[in-house]
C-alpha cells in the first residue's frame, strides 16, 4: 500500500477535479435517494385506496401516479446528469494521471545509464510503462470511484432505511458481507488466472517477434515447420490457460445477480412478515428492495475493488522501483562547459561489472588537438570499450581521462557528448528517411548540410539512385540498406553534428579497403583541425594516423607511428604484411 504513496503529488495536482469528482458523487446519490420512497409511496397509495374502498376517486389517484412517477423520471434524469459528471472528472482525472506517470517513467528511463538496460529486459521496461501503468490507472480511476460512490452511498441509504425499520435494516443487511467475500475472492483468482494469461500471451508475442525478425535464418534453414510448432505449443498453452480464466470469468456475474436476487427474496420475505405484523407499509417492502438493489452493487464492488488496489500497489511498487534507480553517469556540472585541446588517457582500467571482464589494463596514450590516433587490435581487445569511456557511456575503475587538461568527470556531460562524434560499431538506424536519419545528428540542420554530410561520408552518389532519394525510407517500413550503405549513414549522421572529436569504432567494416581508406582521408582533410580516433581492424585504414595503438586483451602492445611500429616488426608489422598480401590476391 505504501508504494500508492508516489501518487500523491498527482492527487494534489488535480485536486479540485478530485474534489469536484467527489461532489458530483455525493449529488448523483442524493438524486437516487428519493426515487424508491416515491415508489414505496405510490404503493402505498394504492393498497390504501383499496383498503378504504374509495375506488371512486381513481382520477384522483391517477393524478398522484403521474405526479410520483414524473418526480422518479425527473430525479432519474438528475443522478444520470451527475454520474456523467463524476465519470467526466474522477475518470478523465486517471486519465491524466496515467498520461504524466507515463511521462515521468520514461523520462526516468532516458537518464539512466547503459548498465541499467543490460540489467533490464527491454520486455520489462514496456511492461512498467504499459501494463503496470495501465494497473495504476484502474486504482485511480474506477477504484476510488465505487469506493467514494460507495461510503457516500451507504452514508445516505442506511439512516433512510433505518429511520423506516431499524430491524429490517438489519435483517436485509446482514448478507452484504457474505457478498464482499465471495466477490474479492473470485476477482482475486480472476486476477491470478489473467496474470498468468498475460505472462503466456508476451512469450507467444515474443516467439513470433523473434521468428519474423529471424525470418531469414528461419527460411534458408528450411526451419519452417519447427518455427510453426514452437509457436502452436505456445498458443496451445495460451489457450488452456485462457479457458481456464474463462471459466472463473463465467462464474462471476452470475454468483453475483444470484447474490442480490437472495437478498432481494429476504427482503421480501421478511418485509411481508413485518407488513402483515403491522410494523411497516407495503410501499416500504418497495422501498427497501431497491435500496437493497441499490447498495448490492457498490457493496460486491467493494471485493472487485480490493484486488484492484491489491494489483494497483503491486505495480507501482514495480514502477518506483525503477524510478528510484539512480543513473550511474550523472551530470554532475550544470553550467556548460567549452570541450576542447588534448585528449589524455591516464593509467585506465576497466572491468565490465557483469562479466568480471577486465576489458582495459593500465591503458595511457594522449593525443594532440588536431591529431588522429589509430587503434587496431584482435576481436575482445577492448577497442569499443575504450571508445565508450570516452563518451562516458561507462567511467573508468581507475585512472583518468582528461580533455584540454581537465578531467571528463568534471565537464558539463551534455556537452561532452555534443562535442564527440562516435559512430559506434553497431550501426543502429530508425525507421524513417535517409534525410531524417541523417539530421537526427543535428536537429537544426537544414537540406544543404544534409546533403554534405552524406557527401563527406560517401554515400550521396547512393543515394542519389534511389528513386525517392533522401525521402527514401529505410528500416522495416521501407527499404533495406546493405551493411556498407549503414554505416555510411551512420557516419553521415556524426558529421553533420560538426563535432569537435571524431570517434569511428569499426565503423566501415563492411566497406571495402579503398573506399574506407578514401572516405577516412576525405573526413580527415575536410576537418583538419579536430582530432580524430579511428579504430579498425585493417592497417591500411590507419597506417597514415599521427599515432597508433596496438591492443591485446586489453593492454597497449604496441605505440608510434606507421614507420616506427614497421620497424619494430611486432603484431602491428605482421597484421599489416599479412593484410596487404590478402589484399593483393
Ligand atoms: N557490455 C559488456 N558487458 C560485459 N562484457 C563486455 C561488454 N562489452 C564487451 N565486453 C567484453 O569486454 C572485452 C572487450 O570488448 P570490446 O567490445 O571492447 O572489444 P573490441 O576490441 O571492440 O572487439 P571487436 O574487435 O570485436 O569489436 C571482451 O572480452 C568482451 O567480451
Ligand atoms: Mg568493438
């Protein structure tokens, strides 16, 4: 119950809608408190005209009827008015709610640092701001509805029905709580069973997310067949566990109409007692079995409601835990800071927390501004690592990294990042326009830009062919790029940030040898003035950097330039020999 707490900001936000909320409920009651009196009366009416006889007034009484039933109709149109309005405010109220958590959640997201989403399945991260939102939202909204409709509810009923007979308040009463039991309980396994169907629904979304992102792999293997039967095993189990819901499901509505109908036979029975005793009126027998009616259906949702709040805590409990997740890269510098001069790495370390990898040993090199540095090393040496403590995507166990003498930790880290054009290995693309994609860089860029950034990284010619050109969709909703073309884009996106660094992990791996060196020179010349790390696995890519680095499992081998390291003929000498003897055959 504690973890609702976190949604009492919002309940103070929209306060006066809540209030509002709740002076429509007290209103639309006070408007269904009348209704069964007249009624009650009206039968009153008539059994006392035929105990007296007076049949010969019936123009009379007709008059009274109409009068009766035109209040019942006039006061029904009220409480229907008002219910309209307390839905208006109370549910559009958890509406808004849901709409700013959902915000907040997943500006929450977007702050925390990388290791978080290694930690967290992407599944569960949707989870928390769908399903569990959705939960919250059913607390907020219907379950403080019938709850405020129901104390209101049984604060103005009761004391009119005692005022007409205390004892058969009492006697018609006393099931009421038979009834919240056995609603909360079936609602309770109702919930169970749904959890369990949801569970069995996202491994049924997930197989066949992962078959047709795979579908390649799936086709050339001839797997087909085995795909299918993955997936009717997992929809077979959705089934069962479906029908099984069902079943409790088909359970529910008529234990409850069978519960009200008992209550309204007691009411009847008993009344009849008390009529023929004298004690009452037969127009109270009416009275009371709609008031019974009346407070049945708040009372059962009382069982419905709890296991709602039950489920509503347990999500938000899911939901702080992930926003009381503090981010572990932290901007620590709020005035913006100017990024430039030498890049120094000063005796850094890093183990990967997970893995217990220790992926950097006592790596120090410093370039000069302007300079580029070339890393080449084997598959697991830690390029990729060192390129992401550069962009503080990961900070260093020990050692530090200075830009322009200072220590990253201590620059403003927006501004850092701004400041770093990384293409990581991973080309990673957005559905969207060759022109978007590219832009996305740099918001403010307009078409020239654009236009020379895809020329920078040698892909405007590419583009040029096809036939929307930049409008040209890419990703699942349009075309698919070749691995060369992505990475083009993706370096095209980097430089049209107009960086002050440049950071290339791998990033023309699928390119070949001469457009990579080509497209490396073209960057460099065009830029001549900011310094430039490049990491690759050919020599040729790197041979004309001011500097090069050797990494083996995690430690610099190797350090100089192209000649010194030629003449030391160690790994760097022998990756180069052997690359230009591939690359003549
Ligand atoms: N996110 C991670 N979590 C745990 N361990 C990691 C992670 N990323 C890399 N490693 C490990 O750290 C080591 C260095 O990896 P890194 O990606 O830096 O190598 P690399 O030199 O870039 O390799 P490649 O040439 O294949 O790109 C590897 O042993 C790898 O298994
Ligand atoms: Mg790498």
């Amino acid at each position: 119950m504690k973890a609702l707490r976190h949604l009492n900001k919002y309940f103070w936000k929209y306060r006066y809608r809540f209030i509002l909320g709740l002076i429509f409920i007290l209103t639309s009651n006070i408007f269904g408190l009348y209704p069964p009196i007249y009624i009650g009366e009206v039968f009153n009416i008539i059994s006392d005209s035929f105990n007296d006889g007076n049949l010969l007034e019936t123009n009379q009484i007709k008059g009274q009827l109409a009068y009766y039933a035109f209040l019942v109709l006039a006061f029904a149109v009220c409480k229907g008015l008002f219910m309209f309005f307390m839905r208006q405010t109370i549910i559009v109220m958890s509406r808004m709610i849901e709409y700013d958590l959902k915000n907040e959640i997943y500006n929450h997201y977007q702050k925390l640092s990388i290791s978080f989403y290694k930690r967290n399945k992407t599944g569960d991260l949707m989870n928390r701001i769908s399903e569990d939102v959705s939960r919250v939202r059913m607390f907020l909204g219907p379950a403080i509805l019938y709850t405020a409709n129901l104390i209101i509810s049984i604060s103005l009923i009761i004391p009119k029905m005692i005022s007409i007979s205390p004892k058969l308040t009492l006697y018609v009463l006393s099931p009421l709580p038979l009834l919240v039991v056995a609603i909360y309980k079936v609602s309770s396994i109702m919930n169970k069973k749904s959890e369990i169907v949801q569970e069995q629904l996202s491994k049924l979304s997930s197989i066949s997310q992962e078959t047709f992102s795979g579908i390649r792999v799936i086709k050339s293997y001839t797997q087909e067949n085995f795909a299918q039967l993955q997936f009717m095993n997992a929809a077979e189990d959705y089934k069962t566990k479906n029908l099984s819901l069902i079943k409790v499901n088909a359970l529910f509505f008529p234990l409850m109409i069978l519960l009200i109908g008992l209550s309204t036979l007691f009411t009847i029975y008993i009344g009849g007692l008390e009529a023929i005793a004298g004690h009452i009126q037969v127009g109270h027998i009416a009275t009371f079995v709609i008031y019974v009616n009346m407070l049945t259906w708040p009372v059962a949702s009382l069982g419905w409601v709890t296991s709602i709040v039950q489920r509503a805590a347990a999500s938000q409990e899911r939901i702080n835990e992930f926003l009381t997740e503090e981010p572990e890269i932290k901007n620590q510098i709020k005035e913006s800071t100017t990024i430039a001069g030498n890049i120094e790495f000063n005796n850094i370390s890093f183990t990967y927390p997970d893995t217990g990898i220790q992926a950097l040993k006592n790596v120090s090199f410093s370039i000069k501004e302007g300079e580029t540095l070339g890393i080449i090393g084997k598959i697991g040496s830690g390029k990729s690592t060192l390129a992401e403590l550069l962009c503080r995507i990961n900070d260093p166990d020990s050692g530090t990294i200075c830009v322009g003498g200072k220590n990253i930790k201590e620059l403003n880290l927006h501004d850092l990042r701004d400041a770093v054009g990384y293409v990581p290995q991973e080309t990673f693309l957005f559905s969207d326009s060759i022109y978007n994609n590219i832009a996305f860089g740099n918001k403010q860029s307009d078409n020239e830009a654009v236009h020379q950034a895809a020329k920078q990284a040698g892909i405007f010619e590419n583009i040029k062919q096809f036939k929307k050109q930049f409008d040209t969709v890419i990703g699942e909703r349009g075309i698919t790029l070749s691995g060369g073309q992505k990475q083009r884009l993706s370096i095209a996106r980097a430089l049209i940030r107009n960086p002050k660094f440049m950071l290339f992990d791998d990033c023309l791996s699928a390119v070949d040898v001469e457009t990579e060196e080509l497209i490396l020179q073209n960057i460099k010349i065009q830029s001549k003035n900011k310094s430039c790390i490049i990491i690759s696995h050919r020599a040729s890519s790197i041979k004309h950097a001011d500097q090069i680095i050797v990494l083996k499992d995690g430690e610099i081998i190797e350090q100089g330039v192209h000649k010194t390291l030629m003449n030391l003929d160690g790994d760097y000498a022998h990756i180069y020999k052997k690359q230009l003897i591939e690359s003549k055959h």
